[in-house]
C-alpha cells in the first residue's frame, strides 16, 4: 500500500495555491477590500487584548459588613 506521510509537498502546494488565490481575490477587489480586512483584524485584535487582560486580573473581594449594636 502506498501512502504519504502528512504534511508533504503536494500538501504544502495546495496551501500555496490558495494563498496565491486569495491574493488574487483581494486585488482583484481593490483597496477597500483590503482596508476593511485590516480593520476587521484591528478589531478582533483589540477585543482578545482586552478579554486577555480581564482573565489575567483576580476578581475583587466583597467588602466585609461589620454588625455593630449600638449601647
């Protein structure tokens, strides 16, 4: 039986192929499309950034009500 390993050369092609492809798609539909690319980007960016920083913060302790009974 005559199988190939993965990750070959034929696999590494092909993932070639379609980022040849998506270049192609991207000039083909101009500046704008590219812009909006990058700002999309920016965003998801900026929210993992942010969702990273809050996991790494502790949660702040309630404050402790003292019961004081007056004389």
């Amino acid at each position: 039986m005559n199988c190939r390993r993965h990750g070959s050369k034929p696999t590494i092609a092909l993932w070639m192929l379609v980022a040849v492809a998506d270049v192609a798609i991207l000039a083909s539909t101009g500046l704008l499309a590219i812009l909006l690319v990058l700002a999309a980007l920016a965003v998801v960016t900026g929210v993992g950034v942010m969702a990273a920083r809050s996991l790494g913060r502790p949660e702040p302790q309630p404050v402790k009500v003292v019961a004081r009974r007056r004389r």
